[in-house]
C-alpha cells in the first residue's frame, strides 16, 4: 500500500518533506517522514536561541545528494514504523524504481542503523568496497565552515559591500515568510565559507505570518507556500542589492524569473516603494503589479484605483520648489501643491537656503508659461490663522490643500521628476495607507539614483547657483532707488526677471546684471486697479481681468524692460518688452484692460499705444466696451443743460482767433481776440508786484517775454542755475528760459 507525495523539502540527508498532490484551496496538507533503517550525518545550525548545533563530516554532502535528487519530485512511500514518544515516521522511500536509503549508502552518504534488511547491509558493503563518501579513506571529513547573520560578530555591512550586485549561487534553506528567506551562499572554492543568511526580497511587501501573534495576514499562508514551491531547497541566484536595520535586502533569481516578480504577478505582493529602489528588477515588479491589480487577483480583490480630478491647466506662477499657482481652461486660478515631494524653503530659520533658491528655479524655468495635466490625488487640512489664502477652499479655521501631480502636455513627463533627479526635492514617505502621486514609485527610485550619485541635498549640498542669489531690495527706499538712475539712464535697457505682480500695471522685477530688484510700473497708461483684500479697496472695471492677464503673460517670466523715470518713492517706471519684442503695455491697451494717460503725445512709443488703444475702441473691448453709450449718454446731458435758445440756434459757431504757437503738424495754441484785456491785466499787477525770488516747479506766475519786453502768464517747468529759470507761457504755448526775477 503505498502512498505518493511531492517533495517540498530536504532537510537532512535522511528526511523528507512531503505534501499532498490533491489541489484544494490554500496550502496543502504536509507530512515530515525519515528514511527507515539508515542515519545520515547531521548537518550544523543555528538555534533561534543562539547556540549552535555542530555539523558531523559528509552532512552537506549527504543532504545535496538527496535534495539533488528528489527536490519538487513526486516519490512513493510506505510508513515502516513510529515513534510514539516523537511522532516521528520512519518510511521506505521510492523514487521512481531507486530506494532512497539504498542510494545513501552505495554511495557512502549514509549508515546502517540495523542489520535486519539484507538488501540495506548489501547496500553499505558496496559503499565501502566502492570506497565512497565517508569510506574513502583519502577524504578529509571535510565540513562546511558556516557562518551566520544571526551571530553577533557578522559583518553584514561588509558582505554587502563585497557582493553587492553580483550573482551568487545558493540554496534556500527556509521560507519564514513569502518575502523572508533564509539562504545558503555556496563558496566558489573548496575552502572558501558558507554564508548563512537572511534575506528580504527588494522591492516588495507580503502579507506576514505574525508567527509571535498567531493571526497571519491574509493569503499570507498562501503566499508563503508559493514561494517554498517555487524555491525552497532550490538552486538559486542570490543578488545582493542593500540593507536595512533587519536584514541585507535582494533578489533570489529562479528558473523561472526573479522571484519578487513573481509574486507581484500572482497577487501576492505589493510594492515597497522605499526597498524598491534597490531592486534590478524594478520596472519589472511594477508592471506585475499593475497587472494583477487589473485583474484583482488575491491582495488585489477588493483594489479599488485611487479617486482623482483632472483637468488642463497653464503654470502662472511658481511659489516654491513644490507649491505652483495654474490657470485652468475656465481661466480660474488654483494654488496646486505637488503630490508626495517636499521641497527646501527659500529660508529656514531665517536664513537664505540656497537648495530652496535652487529648486524655485529650477522648477520657474522648466514650468511656467508651460502647459500641464493636473491629476489631483488627495487633500489635506490645515490650520489656518488668517482664514485662508491663495486659491485654496476655506472653511472656518481650516485650509484645504490640493495635492496632485503635473505631467506636461508635450511630452508626458513629470514635472517634478528633474528636480528629484537633481537631489533639488525629497520623496515623502507616506504610510501604507495614504494616496500618493501615480507617479510615486518612479519618484523613489529617482531619488535613489541621486543619493547613489551624491546630487543636491544627498552630496555636500552645494548646488550651481546664479552669480547672484542675495539681492538688494530697493522697495521703499527712493535713496537707494535714485542712486541707480544713473546707472539705468546710461543702460535704460535691462534684461530682468518679473518676481511678482501686483496689478495689471504694477510688478516687482529682478535685474540679475545689477543684482537688484525692486517695483516696476508701466508708463503711459493707467490700469484700473484690482481688488485688495489687505486694503479692503474694491476692484476698479476690468482690474481683476488686468491682473489675471499680466499674471498669465509675464509672471516669473524673463522679460527686457525700458527704464524711463523713478518717482518720489523709488518706484520706477518705463516699458515691458516681451520675448517678441512687443510692448506689454501694447497688449493690455489691445484688450481694453488699460487707457493712455493724458499728455504722452511725445514719448517715442505714442503712436504704437494709440493705435493699440483704438484698436479696443473700436472693437468694444474691456474698459471700452460700453463706450458709445456713455459718449451718447454724455452728448444728451449736455444737451439737457444748454439753453432752449442756444439749442435752436445755429450749429456752427465760428470764431477769430490769433494762433500763437505751433507745436506740431498736429498740435497749435490760439488766442480769441477777447483775451487782449487779459494781457493788459497782467500789465496792470506787474507794476504793483515785487520780484520773487525763490519759484518752484509749477509754480504760475509772472514773466518777461524777451522779444516784445512784455509780461506774460507762465507756468515754471524747471528751475535751472544761475538764477534762472525754464518757463512756457500758459496764454501762448511757446516756452522760454528766462532770469528768476518774475512776479
């Protein structure tokens, strides 16, 4: 009556490991049988309490030769006798028509416990006769020197430095759990030592057995028997790949493929995105594991995929190294932070980073003006002491941040990923449980290769900076401001970068040549103002589309600027010129979002503006959109408030008049005749007047024209040296220098 098993596993030279071959759900039935009638050597160990159990000469030997021989077979056996004191079964083994303990001692591996079996006593006497294994008198009884990971005077650091990333060749001596495997590293010389260790597979998680609780995970059982199936007493490749405070982490390669593979594949793993890093089969282990999430396979069952928003957006603005402002297709502007990294702050504990510095930059050039796909992932809440900021929803105390990734529209790549690789940005390390990037796992093993390489944070944390990183503000300070005209009078052109805007108009910019930076302001036209939540100022018609507009064009962008004036307080003022050389004033007045101020008519770039300017006129646009109906509104008020006779009289009124001054083809003063009793007006107060002696600018007063040697009203435009002054005279147009001694 005999029975059949398959070999799971050889522990000795003299036992077997069987289980049944009937398939039924779980792992099957296991039964530990001893071959009857010999006793093989004993093989050394390690006990869980650290003592050591001797190994006896010819046990290694005794046990590859059967393991070799019958591992993953099916063999037939019959149940001779047991020990009632152990429960240990002592069994006639047969593989195939070869009995196993008759093997043994043919070839010397094994000896006769009793003489009862004639065909075991002939079994040993061809043995010896033969000479073989522990008869051959020229052996030298060798044994294993074995030495273990779990002895306090193992290197594992050193091993790990020397065999990192090559292939070893090894037995697995124990499955502790699917991804905890005990292995024997088989020397490459005679004398060379066996490594006893302990190895965590890279890359991957399992359910665990919780051998100390009693209450495996589930499929933990299952998991464990798929790997014992596939490695247990195997011959394996072992690839040393990193460490951890537990154990050297690796590969185990079968003939089948890499093992973590494998058990991603069949869902009996998950990714450990932190040990992933390490693992040579990396993409590999991702690909299974997405796939048997697909196909909700075992762990995967209930998988259910993360919940995310997307939507198509414009980078406006970056805020740090992870912390962007985009516009989306709805032209709403949205404060995004990127999932699952965290970037340096510009300043920690007051002092400039320039890791932080470096990663703003970094991310402002390959991101803004940039189009991107916004996957957002998860949220999370915050305190919040000023009630909210930025784009971010509010409610109460609490502010909602969005967390997502950003993948460009032209080239499908994560945004962030430059700046992991650069060792600009950390990967979070997020518990089991929490949402992360969809890119997470990609992120890690970015980061691993500039912690290999020593990049950014991971080396000296010395990065390549601009020559200037430390900038003199000259905001509010009209000293400091004024003390750079002449600099910018002699160079009014500069290549500068738009830090920050503040309204349609107004911006703070960076001037790298001159290391300054300092509030910026477009001359010649006006902005309507945009709504000011810390001034509590309302927004003026089309201020907020102004801002939104110079904000989506020139924020953070580098731009050349035409310095023209500085004003009283240290801001300047001039023109924006963008990368195609276009004014940006050119294009708010295009949009309606801006008007000419009154008296440019002789700035150099006028007749650009104006065009620009009825360009909106004509089309309706922002600030002009109701236009007509104010000018006709206008034109009936006025009609209202003229008399009736004056309205019946004659439309044309034409009158004689003096023109005293020509300024332009377009642009002359006159005089009606009626004005003459002004003059002699005049006359009469400069004859009772005194002289003055200090004028200012703007002030009106009295002056002596030099070719009539008449007096004249005249406004001061400049004070110059030499007691004298620049004049133009209000009743005439014409200007003149004239001595200070008006009236």
């Amino acid at each position: 009556n005999m029975l059949q098993g398959l070999v799971k596993s050889v522990p000795s030279g003299d036992t077997l490991v069987l289980v049944n071959m009937v398939k039924k759900v779980g792992p099957p039935q296991e039964k530990t049988i001893t071959l009857a009638g010999i006793s093989a050597p004993r093989l050394g160990s390690k006990k869980d309490d650290g003592t050591t159990v001797g190994e006896e000469a010819f046990a290694w030997e005794s046990r590859e030769f059967l393991r070799k021989l019958v591992i993953g077979e099916v063999v037939s056996f019959r149940i001779e006798h047991k020990l009632e004191t152990t429960g240990r079964e002592y069994a006639m083994v047969l593989f195939g028509e070869k009995n196993l303990s008759i093997e043994l001692l043919k070839n010397g591996l094994a000896k006769l416990r009793q003489q009862q079996n004639p065909q075991l006593v002939q079994a040993e006497e061809e043995g010896k006769i033969a000479q073989l294994g522990m008869y051959n008198p020229k052996a030298k009884h060798p044994i294993r020197q074995l030495i273990s990971s779990r002895d306090a005077s193992y290197d594992s650091a050193a091993v790990l430095k020397s065999l990192k990333g090559k292939s070893q060749q090894a037995v697995v001596e124990a499955v502790i759990n699917a991804n905890l495997i005990r292995v024997v590293l088989i020397p490459q010389s005679a004398t060379g030592k066996f490594h006893d260790i302990v190895i965590s597979l890279s890359g991957i998680r399992c359910p665990a057995m919780r051998a100390q609780t009693g209450n495996p995970e589930p499929f933990a059982a299952e998991a464990k028997f798929f790997s014992e199936r596939k490695i247990l007493h195997r011959d394996v490749r072992v690839i040393l790949e990193s460490s951890d405070e537990h154990s050297l982490c690796g590969s185990i390669v079968t003939k089948e493929g890499n093992l973590s593979v494998l058990l991603a594949r069949n869902g009996f793993a998950s990714i450990l995105s932190w040990s992933l890093a390490s693992s040579s089969a990396a993409e590999q282990i991702k690909d299974a594991e997405h796939q048997a999430k697909l196909e909700r396979l075992r762990i995967w069952a209930n998988y259910k995929p993360q919940q995310t928003s997307h939507f198509h957006a414009h980078v406006v603005e970056v805020i740090s190294g992870d912390m962007v402002c985009v516009v989306d297709d709805n032209d709403q502007e949205q404060t995004i932070n990127i999932s699952s990294v965290r970037a340096p702050k510009l300043k920690e504990d007051g002092k400039f980073d320039p890791l932080g510095f470096a990663a703003k930059e970094s991310l402002r050039k390959s991101l803004v003006g940039k189009s991107v796909d916004v996957e957002v992932e998860y949220s999370k809440d915050f305190e919040s002491t000023t009630g909210g900021g930025g784009n971010n929803s509010t409610e109460g105390n609490k502010i909602t941040r969005k967390y997502a990734t950003l993948t460009l529209s032209n080239g499908g790549k994560n945004a962030i990923l430059g700046l992991i690789e650069a060792g600009l940005c950390e990967v979070v390390k997020h518990k089991a449980n929490e949402p992360r990037s969809k890119d997470y796992d990609d992120l890690v093993l970015a980061q691993a290769a500039a912690q290999e390489a020593k990049k950014g944070k991971w080396g000296t944390g010395k990065v390549d900076l601009p020559a200037a990183v430390h900038f003199n503000d000259l905001s509010g300070d009209a000293n400091k401001a004024k003390a750079f005209m002449p600099t910018f009078t002699r160079e009014p052109n500069q290549n500068a970068l738009v830090d920050f805007v503040s309204n349609g108009g107004r911006f703070k910019v960076r001037v790298m040549k001159h290391t300054c930076i300092f509030p910026f302001g477009l001359n010649c036209i006006y902005v309507p103002a945009c709504a000011r939540k810390d001034r509590g100022t309302a927004e003026e018609p089309f201020g907020n589309e102004a801002l939104a507009f110079a904000r989506k064009h020139i924020c953070q962008r580098e731009v050349q600027i035409e310095i023209e004036s500085c004003d009283r307080i240290g801001t300047f003022f001039g023109q924006v010129k963008l990368s195609n050389g276009q004014l940006f004033s050119v294009e708010l007045l295009k949009k309606g979002y801006a008007y000419l101020q009154e008296g440019i008519e002789r700035n150099k770039y006028y007749s650009e503006l104006l065009k620009a300017q009825n360009y909106a006129k004509q089309n309706l646009l922002g600030v002009w959109k109701d236009h007509h109906k104010m000018e006709e509104q206008k034109q009936a008020q006025q009609a209202q408030q003229q008399p009736q006779s004056e309205l019946q009289s004659t439309v044309k009124k034409y009158l004689r008049v003096n023109i005293s001054e020509v300024s332009s083809g377009s642009l002359f003063y006159i005089k009606e005749k009626s004005a003459l009793s002004l003059e002699k007006q005049v006359e009469d107060c400069v004859k009772t007047s005194s002289s003055v002696q200090n004028v200012r600018v703007g002030s009106i007063l009295a002056a002596e024209f030099s070719a009539d040697q008449s007096w004249y009203r005249a406004r001061v435009t400049k004070v110059l040296p030499n007691g004298q002054a620049d004049v133009k005279f209000i009743d005439f147009g014409n200007s003149e220098v004239v001595q200070v001694s008006m009236r």
